[in-house]
C-alpha cells in the first residue's frame, strides 16, 4: 500500500530550482534513504514530504488515509535544541501535540502513549531528567521517543546520527531498523551515510541534479551511479 507518491515534483530553494520532475513511491513497510551531495534538494524534500513546503510543479499524495499531521519527525538538532530546559518526559510527550487539536491539555490517552514509548526505547531511567542533561545518544533516543508520539506508521529522520560516536549511531541505526522490520514502520531518512544507507534501506533515493536515482538498494548497488559511487569510495 502507498503512502507518500511524488508525481513529477519540482521544488525550488531561495528562487533557484533544487529538485526537478521528481517521481517516487513510498509503500508501507517500506525503509527510504535519501542520499546526496550538499545542495542536491534533501532537506527541501523532506520539507515537501512533512507538508511543510508546496512543491513549485507536479504533487505529493498521501495513501492510505495519511495524514500530514499523522507523520513523526525528527529533525537535526541546532545547539539551542539540544540546551532545551525541560525533562524527558514532557520533550516526549510534546510529540502528541498535532493530535490534540483543540483540546488544550493533554489526555489521559497522550499521556500513557508517551509513557509507552519511553519505555519502548528503554529510556525509563531517564524519564524525570533535564533534557539539556543528557548525552547525544539519549537525546536522539528521547527525540526519536517524541516522533513515534506522533505516528504509528511512519516516521522522517533527518541525519538522526549527525555528532554521535560511531558505537552509538551503530546503536541507533540497529534501533531504526528493528522499528521498521519487527514493527514494520515505514522509514524515510535523510543521510550523508552513503555506505550505512545500503546496508540497512530496502530503497535508495539517490538525488542529483543530473542524474537521480530511485529504485531498491540492490538495483542502486548495480546502478552506474552506485557501482560510480562505490568505486570512489574504495
């Protein structure tokens, strides 16, 4: 079942085109990485893809009954984020925001969803610690705890590993991707780890101004600009 199709999508970033007549599908269960080189257009997509930002031409459509607002997000983290000056428990539970709707306080529902996901991501201990307290690790964990507050079925990660030491983000890649293939939560998740994209995505989208890609990983393995890619690389 797809739940995000781009038909034909063009974005344009401070009035200069960054993505051109771009066309993927998203199924459920399925694990996206998208790749590139700085400037290629991936945080403008992902802006797209949270309906944050209406493509210049062609259009995103949501399957499913998908909701913009239904989407979990976790994005990079700018210095001020990281010193935020509130406990586990509340960052966590904020990801229920979107569904409040009008509703000015928390229910007894969000509240036990977050309470859940906290322990879902084995971050109990921490639950009543400050926020700005926590190493990179944890905070990555309580963020990814918050976007899972805000969807069951899919979740964007912008550079969740960015600044993290190589034991932990072999941590928190192991921890996405038993999110999508014991959970089978869909996973689309922005990355300048090219090598770590291939050995856990089920799909590549490979975005070039010349020359983008998107298929299978093992088709992007057996593409030219993969096989051009890892022969760099070697």
């Amino acid at each position: 079942m797809a739940l995000i199709t781009c038909e034909k999508v063009s974005f344009s970033y401070e009035n200069t085109g960054v993505i051109k007549n771009l066309s993927f599908t998203v199924n459920e269960g399925d694990y996206l990485c998208i790749v590139g080189e700085n400037g290629s257009g991936k945080s403008t997509l992902m802006k797209g893809l949270l309906g944050l930002k209406a493509p210049a031409d062609g259009r995103i459509i949501r399957g499913d009954g998908l909701k913009a607002k239904e989407t979990g997000y976790l994005p990079q983290q700018t210095p001020a984020q990281k010193d935020f000056p509130a406990s586990v428990e509340e960052v966590v539970l904020s990801g229920r925001l979107n569904s409040r709707g009008i509703r000015p306080f928390y229910t007894k529902a969000d509240k036990q969803i977050a309470k859940d996901n906290i322990q879902r991501l084995g971050i109990e201990h921490l639950a009543k610690r400050s926020y700005r307290d926590l190493s990179g690790g944890q905070q990555q964990r309580v963020l990814l705890a918050r976007a899972l507050c805000a969807s069951k079925r899919i979740l964007l990660l912008d550079e969740p590993v960015t600044g993290l030491d190589p034991i932990v983000t072999e941590d928190m890649y192991r921890l996405i991707e038993e999110l999508n293939r014991k959970e089978g939560i869909t996973i689309i998740m922005v990355s300048h780890d090219i090598r770590s994209s291939v050995q856990y995505a089920s799909h590549i989208l490979h975005l070039d101004s010349d020359d983008t890609f998107f298929g299978t990983t093992e088709e992007y393995l057996r593409s030219p600009k993969g096989k051009y890619f890892f022969a760099e690389g070697t």
